[in-house]
C-alpha cells in the first residue's frame, strides 16, 4: 500500500512531494497518483509540487528535511535491516 511521509515543516500551504521516477513509458502510474493527492490537498487549501528523482537521493534529502513529503514507497522486508 502506498504511503506518504512529511517531515512536519509545512508552510503557508505548499507543500513540495517527492517520488522515485519510474521507468519510461510507466509515468502514467506518478501522474495518476499526483492527480489524486493534488485534488485532496486542494479541497483542504494546500498547493502541491511534484518532484521526481532517484531514490537514493530522496532518501538523503529527506532526512534533511528538504521536502514536505515521499510518496509512492512500498514496504519491502529486505529494507527494514
């Protein structure tokens, strides 16, 4: 199931999201699921932004604290160690 994770530093309602790209021809999947979330933040006054990158930078600059949320990871067993 997918998850969203905020660091807790949003302001002035915008908030900056960021997901792993996906492979060419397979970007339908992050633009149907930015639809979604674009839609219910906007119903309770928020602004997205969407930023793609590799997930080992998503990683490092979340723990900086650099976006407001990672969306689209999924569990996986091998990660928890």
């Amino acid at each position: 199931m997918p998850k969203l994770v905020f660091n807790g530093l949003a302001s002035e309602k915008k908030l900056i999201l960021v997901a792993q790209k996906y492979a060419h021809g397979i970007d339908y999947v992050l633009k149907f699921q930015e639809e979604i979330i674009r839609e219910a933040y906007k119903e309770v006054g928020y602004q997205v932004t969407f930023q793609h990158m590799p997930w080992v930078r998503i990683l490092k600059e979340a723990e900086k604290g650099l976006y407001d949320g990672v969306y689209t990871a999924w569990f996986k067993k091998e990660r928890t160690n």
